[in-house]
C-alpha cells in the first residue's frame, strides 16, 4: 500500500504542489475530514497549544483506550532510544518521508526546488523550513543506519530553534553528543551512527526526500500531519487530532478519581473492592462533593472540572 502511495505521489496521482513534495491543502482537507476546529495556511489541522499543554500529563493507557475504543488500534510506536527519556514530548506533527537514493527521481525533486521554490539547501533541510511552534518532526528515514543520519546537532539546533520540542524519527542520528546539550530537545529515534547521508544524484546518493507533510509510517503507525504526538516512557502515541480532546479529558477524570479512590483508600472509608469496581452512586455522589470541595488545589484546570460536574446527575 505505501508504495503505490508514493507512486501516486511521483507520478501525479496527487500532484506536487507548491514544493516539490508537499501535499496540497485540497488534498489534506479530504484526508483529514474529521478535524473541524482551526488548521494552518496549508491545511495541517492545529490542536490548540491550550490542549497540547494539558496533553503532557496524558498517559500511553489513558490515550491507547480512547483510541481502541474509536476503532483507532495502530497509534503506538515502541522500541525507540531516547534523548531525555525522562521527559515528555508533546507537538502537532509535521511529517516527512525519505526513500532510498534514486538519481533520477532526485533530481527532478532537486530542480523543481532550487528553481521553481528558489531552495538552494540539500533536500533534508527543506522540510525543517516549514516547522513552527508547537511542532514536532517525524520523519520516516527507512531505518537507514550506516550513511543514513539527516539529523545532527546543527539542524537539530535549527529544529529546537522553531519547535521548542524534539524529533521522532524512523532511522539513525547522528552528533548525538551535541543532540544532548539542547536542553529540551526530548526526541526518539531507531539507532546512532556517526556517518551521514550523502545526497548527490551524480555521485553518493544515500536517500531522496519524496514526502512532506503526506501521510507517513511510523513503526506500524499511519501518521498524519497535525495528528498530536506524545511521546514519553520509551514509547510514542500518535493521537488523531480530533480525537485529542476526549483523550485528554477522559485522562484528566480518570487522575482526579485516582486521586479521590487513593484517598479514600487511605482513610478507609471504602474497601479497595469498592473502589476497583463499578462505583455505587454513593460513592459517585461522594466523587462529586469531593470535587467541589478541592476543585481550586486538584491539577486539573477549574474549567475542565466545572464542566464534568455540569454533565452529572448527581
């Protein structure tokens, strides 16, 4: 399925607009039909940084359960190294797809954007150029390792630099020593390797860029642009964008009734078979008073909490 993805990308089944390898915004708004809320210029669906900021204490269960239960069952990528894996890391992702070296492919790519776009940088800095706040860049490198590394300290400088965040990446890095002195810059990616790809279509050609901002594979993950990466504990979750506002929501209520069954736990009010079952609506009445009560000191924001109390019937 991929490849005849990309055959239609090359040989003008979606056509190539504006880049050489960018999606049209046409095209995203028909691959993307259940966002409704606000989308950048090009069409990449944009969460709001309101979300992403309340996202960051999500966990890979809480999303993973929304997400089966939405019939979304291929959104988790494991088996990564990590910068910073004690982080977490949060962003709307902004895709790119390398495919091995093919000299002839590459350098009508390469004309169309030194000419046509007036890019006079190598392939793999073009789509770094269209990352802004809140982004994260995921990119499908094959799992190139030996000669594959796009990514070293000066554009993962230049990345930090408009994204605040990291990288996932499906493939090798390299300066990795130099990747670890940017603060903040929490990223996964398939292995290190201290070479470096090499892009020229008349002599060593390690890789062609052929997708920006289509959808790409991630491990077995179909990834779309403006889908809300977080990644933390080893592990990323890809979560569709308009599902990222129930997944956050139904974390935030399953913390704050961890929160209230620990309690109540520990001042044995209730049995811990009480609190692993189905709750009676004693204890659900009890859930809602306990919420009013804390509602200022709970680490959920008033407004979310405000609103839940809204929806119950006790």
């Amino acid at each position: 399925m991929k490849s005849l993805f990309f055959s239609a990308i090359l040989w003008g089944g979606l056509a190539l607009p504006l880049f050489a390898q960018q999606i049209s915004k046409e095209e995203l708004l028909f691959l993307t039909p259940e966002w409704k809320g606000e989308r950048f210029a090009d069409g990449r669906p944009k969460v709001s940084d309101a979300l992403l900021k309340r996202m960051r204490l999500v966990t890979h269960e809480e999303a993973w359960a929304v997400m089966k239960g939405a019939n979304y069952k291929f959104q988790y990528a494991e088996g990564w190294q990590c910068i910073n894996p004690d982080s977490v890391l949060v962003g709307r992702a902004l895709t790119a797809t390398f495919m091995p070296g093919r000299p002839d492919v590459h350098r009508v790519i390469d004309k169309k954007g030194h000419e046509k776009d007036g890019r006079i940088k190598s392939q793999n800095s073009w789509p770094i150029d269209l990352l802004v706040k809140g982004d994260v860049y995921v990119v499908d490198q094959f799992g190139a390792h030996e000669n594959g590394p796009t990514i070293g300290d000066n554009l993962g400088n230049s990345i930090y630099a408009k994204t605040g965040n990291g990288i996932v990446y499906e493939g090798a890095i390299r300066d990795i020593a130099g990747l670890k002195e940017i603060g903040g810059f929490t990223s996964f990616f398939r292995t290190y390797h201290p070479s470096h790809h090499l892009n020229n279509p008349d002599g060593e050609l390690n890789t062609t860029l052929v997708g920006i901002n289509h959808p790409t594979r991630i491990g077995k993950v179909m990834v779309m642009p403006g889908d809300v990466v977080l990644g933390r504990d080893g592990a990323v979750t890809f979560i569709p964008p308009h599902l990222a506002e129930k997944v956050v929501t139904t974390s935030e209520i399953v913390r704050l009734r961890d929160m209230f069954g620990h309690e109540r736990l520990r001042e044995q009010k209730y049995t811990a078979g009480q609190i692993d079952n189905r709750w009676s609506d004693e204890i659900e009445k009890d859930f809602s008073k306990w919420l009013n009560s804390h509602i200022n000191e709970l680490p959920v924001p008033k407004e979310q909490i405000q609103e839940y109390l809204k929806n119950r019937t006790w």
